[in-house]
C-alpha cells in the first residue's frame, strides 16, 4: 500500500481544531453586533423613526427642548415650521425703540440689538431690574468665566456673542454656539469648508455634520433664536417711501375684475427702480411667465422665501448666493399688470403670508390690524410713550 504524504495538507497542529473555530464564531458574533449597532444609529439619525423616538424619550422627561417632527418627516432638521403660532405673543418686526438694557449692550459690544431682542423673546423676558434670559448652556465657555446662576443679564450675553464673533467670525454662529458646544460647531464649520460648501459658518449648511442628538436636541433652541431673528430683520425691497397700492388680502382683481385672493403686496415704484433682496439667501429660480412676469425666487433660510414679480430685468441666476440689500433686479410692467410696479410675496413655511406683518416693512401691521384682534406684545417689544413716563408706561409697538 502507497503511504500518503500528509505534509502536502493544511492542517491544524493538534488540541488546536476544537478551540479555533469557536474563536471566530465570537469574532464574528462581536462583528455582527456593532454592524446592527451601526445600522440602528443610522436609522435613528437619518430617518423620522429616530425622531419620534427622541420625541418620545424627552416628552417623557418633561423636556421642552424637543425635535421638530414636521422638519424630520420632511427630511431636514434645520427647517423650522413658522407659521402664526410658532412665535404666538412675538413680534417679528424689528422694533422702533428697543429696552434700554438691550440698547445698553449694544453700545458696549456692537451685537445686533434685533439679536438679543430674539433671545429676551425666546428665552427671558425685560422687567423693572433690566433684561435677562435663561443661562445659556455653553455661554460661560464662550466668556471663559464660571456663572453659577440661572439668569443671565442680557449685556453678559451680547459680551459672550461678541467674543465668539472673533472666534467664529459670525454672530449667528457664536449664538448657535451658546446653545450647542463650541467646539462641536468648530468642528461642523470646518467639516463643511473642506467639503468645499459655500457660506459653512450658516448653520443651514454646516448643520448636517453634526450628531443627530444634536440636530434634533440643542439645535432646536439655536434655530428658533435664529429664525426669529431673520424674521424680524427682514429688509423692505423697495424705497421706503414707495406707495402701498393693493395690500395683501382678499380684493376685486384689476384686470379680470373678480373678487380674489391677493397673495402678495403691490408697490407702486417706477420702471427701473432697483429691488433688493430682503435677507441674505440663495436665487431658488429666475425666470418669466406670462402672469408674473419676470420674477426672482430668494430662499432665505428656516422655509422664509420671497419672490419679486413684473420686473423689467432680472440681474441674478439660479443657484447664486445674494447678500440682504443685494439688488436683484430692476423694476417694471412685465406680465399680466396694468402698469409698472412690484408684486412682493414673501412665503412662511410654503404659505404666503402678509410682507407688511414681518421685519422692516415701512408701514407695518400688527395682529389687530390683520384680524381684529387685541395683539399680546411681549414687554422686550414695547415702548415707553414719553421719556418722562415711568417704568410701567408701556403701550404695544406698532
């Protein structure tokens, strides 16, 4: 009989083939479960499962600091869902004479007043001791300073914007940061710059590099300062002196002469007036039809965007950022009209909404002037009626 040469054959040294195989079942057993993990965080991070569960888990906490479901299932959480009660008792116009402590800390630190003015709606409030807001989670990091109480005085506040402005060259952003880690912002801004992204310290942008514990926790506070604040600074398009020829509301159609719904504002201004953008944002569409003429869609950011209509020229393409104030394009008679003017629409969340109830608008109206309704105007809002009046003389501003 031939003997078989058994060096020629794989095989494991002896006492060895029993506790091997059981090895990699452990290997891969181990494997497999960080995979699900893995898996599962992604579901939780990128689907609206994973919000309705953290929805869940903080109602359960009494949390008020909770994800946007409407924002999840519409597959972003940076949107924000503006409409008439999402800010109930806020103005969103920027105010004719702000609170003293508030003009206070502006002077000191050259922060925007509407900023603070945000923050004191949202989250504080202005009384006889002067205006304060709930402490920041993340502002003594921006101060390099130890607070140990609850309130913060609103000048504490706009010193902490100011120093993270030098850091993250942005007020916006330093706010942002307030609410959310510094360093967890740093390192989004940095993440959307090398991924060449335009405009990274935005937190539209920059916000898909954070955790999904982030976006749909502390960024939730950040985004409804900040979205209130673009609201209430909302530039007029047009002149201030330009005419209000046909409001925004129900009225008899110039040209087919029936009652319809006007979703927009008409200023009479001449031909080849210039039209400004009202906030920072980006050109959705440029283009002509044969109602509206030629028109300019501007996304603004937080589901704001505003179209300008019947223009004779159009000085702005798709996809091109525009900065607040930016002309866009120059006035005309284009489309279905029956002379020069511009048909402003400024949209909330897809819903057209009344320009002259939001930001800068020349000749603003208040919830009494849109529904017959008494407005609750918050005390950050109001202004004194004289300047010898004492500290309790307060009326609604207009």
């Amino acid at each position: 009989m031939t003997d078989f040469d058994l060096s020629k054959f794989d095989l494991p040294p002896a006492g060895a083939s029993a506790a091997e195989p059981k090895k990699d079942v452990k290997v891969r057993g181990l494997f497999d479960a960080l995979l699900c993990l893995v898996l599962l965080y992604g579901a939780y991070a990128h689907t609206p499962v994973g919000a309705v569960l953290e929805y869940g888990v903080r109602t359960a906490l009494g949390s008020k600091n909770k994800p946007s479901l409407f924002a999840s299932f519409r597959g972003a959480d940076t949107e924000v869902k503006l409409d008439a009660a999402s800010f109930d008792g806020q103005s969103v116009h920027a105010a004719d004479q702000l609170p003293s402590p508030i003009e206070d800390a502006v002077k000191l630190t050259k922060v925007n007043g509407e900023l603070l003015a945000s923050l004191v709606a949202l989250h504080g409030s202005c009384e006889l001791g002067g205006c304060t807001i709930k402490t920041p989670p993340f502002l003594e990091d921006l101060l390099e300073a130890d607070l140990r109480d609850d309130t913060v005085p609103i000048a504490q506040v706009a010193l902490g914007i100011a120093k993270g402005k030098r850091r993250f060259l942005s007020a916006e952003t330093a706010t942002e940061a307030m609410f959310i880690a510094p360093f967890v912002v740093e390192r989004a801004v940095r993440q959307a710059e090398a991924s060449g992204l335009d405009r990274p310290e935005d937190i539209n942008v920059h916000s898909d590099f954070f955790p999904a514990n982030i976006r749909r926790g502390a960024m939730q506070d950040a985004i409804q300062v900040l979205a209130l604040y673009r609201m209430r600074t909302l530039a007029w398009p047009t002149p201030a002196t330009a005419r209000v020829t046909s409001p925004f509301g129900y009225r008899t159609h110039p040209v087919l002469k029936t009652r319809r719904f006007h979703n927009g504002t008409d200023i009479g201004v001449r031909t080849g007036t210039p039209l400004r953008s009202a906030h920072r944002g980006i050109i959705k569409r440029s283009g002509y039809d044969s109602v509206s003429g030629n028109y300019v869609h501007i996304d603004h950011g937080f589901g704001i965007v505003s179209t300008h209509c019947h223009m004779s020229e159009t000085q702005v393409k798709q996809d091109q950022h525009v900065g607040r104030l930016d002309v866009v394009g120059l006035s005309g008679a284009t489309g279905r009209v029956t002379g020069p003017h511009l048909h402003y629409i400024v949209r909330v969340d897809k819903k057209a909404v009344d320009p002259q109830a939001y930001g800068e608008a020349p000749r603003r109206k208040t919830k009494l002037d849109m529904d017959g309704k008494e407005p609750v105007t918050p005390k950050v809002f109001q202004k004194k009626n004289t300047p010898d009046a004492g500290p309790d003389a307060n009326t609604p501003a207009p």
